[in-house]
C-alpha cells in the first residue's frame, strides 16, 4: 500500500504547486505586463523493478510570452511595444532585465518602468535634461522640445525565460534576448496580464478538485494499510 501513499503524495504535491502558479496569475491579471507561469507536469516509475504505479511531479515553471489584452488610457507615456517585444530596465543591483510594464514615468529626469531605469540601445538609461518635459514617439524616440534626444530599446526574448521580478523578466540557459531593429510601439495603451480572471478562477477550481482526489487518495490508501495491519496481528 505503501506505494500508493507516495503516489497520492506526489499528485497532490503537484497540484500544489500548480495552485501557487495559479493564484500568483490571478493577483497579477491586471498589472501592465505580467506574464503568467505555467508549470509542466511529468509521470514516471519509481525506481528499479516491475511497477504499476505511476508517480506525478511538476517539473518546471515556463513563463507564458503571449499577449494580454490592452487597456486604453490616453496617457502619451503608457505605451504597449509590438509584436511581443521587451523593454530593457536596470535593476537596482546594475543587472539588466526586461519587461512589457509599459506605464512610464519621469523619476528625477530618468525615464523608468516600474521605478527602474529604462535603457536605450547602448544600454544607457535614458535621461532629460533638468525642468523639462518628454514625450515617447511610436518609434521609441523620447522627444524634448520637439527634438529627440534618445531612443527606447525593445528586445525579443527566444528560448528560456526566467521571472525575476513583478513583471520583470531576464533570459535563462539558452535564452536570447535580440534587439529589434526599426522597433514601434502604441501610445496610449498598456497591456494588462495575459491571465484572463475568469479562466484563472476556472483553472484554480480544477486544480484544487484534482488536489482534493489525490488527499482522498492517500487516505484511502492510509485505512487500507491499518485495515490490513490489523487482519495480521495475532488475535
């Protein structure tokens, strides 16, 4: 019996996490550029030997790259970059990640997503000039006075993608992040999370019901076992 307790556990302990990626997708559904985590299941034997069960894990988290639903705002600094790709940010440590958080603001003269840094193609962040007022062009141009004085970098990002912030990612083993060349971007809009709330809530259900079968499973298994350790003992 013993074997079906470790198959109960590992179900359950699999739909665990899935609930934890579910309800993190359902509390971000509405912040500019949040990408929803899927996590990725596997079944595999237990070990050496004829077997007929079967164990469950959830193995990885991939990251959801596909497009959430634009919310217009008719703010000139919200913008939503096209075709999928990033911008670049500077975190507080100097390292570089990115996202699509496309609510831009002016902090001190620096130009930032999310209170970090947004850098231009040389890596740069992108700064006005003391008093001055900025507006973003469709090409990425930050214009003051009419003139553009530096350009938004956007990026695509290929292969592995890791979470590394509230909306902010960066490229794992074998990921690419390549600079979009003749980049464009709408003004006006901001591009929300792409885990709708009513199918996060759909997904959440069917996955606690699924946890809550393994739970039962265990303690099937669990009375099997004391009703069989009874039936053995010396009377």
């Amino acid at each position: 019996m013993a074997d079906g307790l470790y198959v109960g556990m590992a179900a359950a302990a699999a739909r665990a996490e899935q609930l934890d990626s579910i309800a993190d997708n359902l509390a971000n559904a509405q912040s500019p550029g949040f990408k929803a985590t899927r996590p990725a299941f596997q079944s595999f034997l237990p070990g050496p030997g004829p077997t007929d069960k079967v164990f469950t894990a959830a193995v990885a988290t991939g990251i959801d790259l596909r497009p959430g639903e634009s919310q217009m705002t008719g703010n000139q600094l919200d913008i939503v970059p096209e075709n999928g790709s990033f911008l670049s940010v500077q975190l507080a440590n100097g390292d570089v990640a990115y996202t699509r958080n496309g609510a831009l603001k002016f902090i001190n003269n620096t130009l930032t997503s999310g209170g970090h840094p947004v850098l231009d193609g040389d890596g740069q962040p992108i700064t006005i000039p003391p008093e001055s007022s900025a507006t973003v062009g469709v090409d990425g141009s930050v214009i003051v006075d009419r003139q553009p004085v530096a350009k938004v970098a956007l990026y695509d990002l290929v292969g592995n993608v890791t979470h590394v912030g509230a909306s902010l990612y960066a490229t794992g083993p074998g990921g690419t992040a390549s600079a979009v060349a003749n980049a464009r971007m709408r003004l006006g809009e901001l591009e929300l999370g792409n885990a709708p709330p009513l199918e996060a809530a759909i997904q959440m259900i069917t996955a606690q019901r699924h946890f809550e079968t393994a739970m039962q499973a265990v303690q099937t298994y669990r009375r099997m076992d004391d009703r069989a350790i009874e039936l053995g003992k010396v009377r």
